[in-house]
C-alpha cells in the first residue's frame, strides 16, 4: 500500500512539473493559454452516426395505448373537464 502512495505522489509532481514547464516556455509566445472549444481533425460525421433517443414503433404504440388507459381513468373519477 505504502508503495501506490509513493507512485502517486510522485505522478502527482511530475504532472506539477510539466504544468510549469509548460507555462513557462509558453511566457515567451503569443498564446494566452489553452485552446478551447473542439480538437483540430474531429468530424461531425462520427457524432451524427450515433443515434440516441426516438422510439420505436412498438413502443408508441404500447405508450399511446398506456396513455389512453390513463385518460380514461381519469374521466371516471371526473377529474377532466371532458368526463363531466
């Protein structure tokens, strides 16, 4: 245990390290810091492939059909407009 304590503090330093080497061969240019937004070379392309959410068409139906049981209870115990 004492040794992965060790290997971390000292990962922990070198990170440190290469922080301030970093800024400090970075006084000299023009760059006011990191680059934001996305990286250079990522395609949207890669994203628009994944498809998330949507619903199948199984699915509607069994949500319209719980949706409709829904409805119709509520009409029985008047608390729509509709059922009065």
């Amino acid at each position: 245990m004492e040794i992965d304590k060790i290997v971390a503090d000292l990962m922990k330093e070198r990170d440190r390290l290469v922080s301030a080497i970093a800024a400090l061969m970075g006084a000299g240019s023009k760059s006011t810091g990191k680059r934001r937004g996305r990286k250079p070379g990522r395609k949207a392309a890669t994203t628009a492939k994944k498809r998330r959410g949507g619903i199948s068409k199984e699915g509607r139906k069994r949500l319209s059909e719980m949706m409709k049981k829904r409805w119709a209870e509520r009409r029985k115990k008047g608390m729509t407009k509709l059922g009065k």
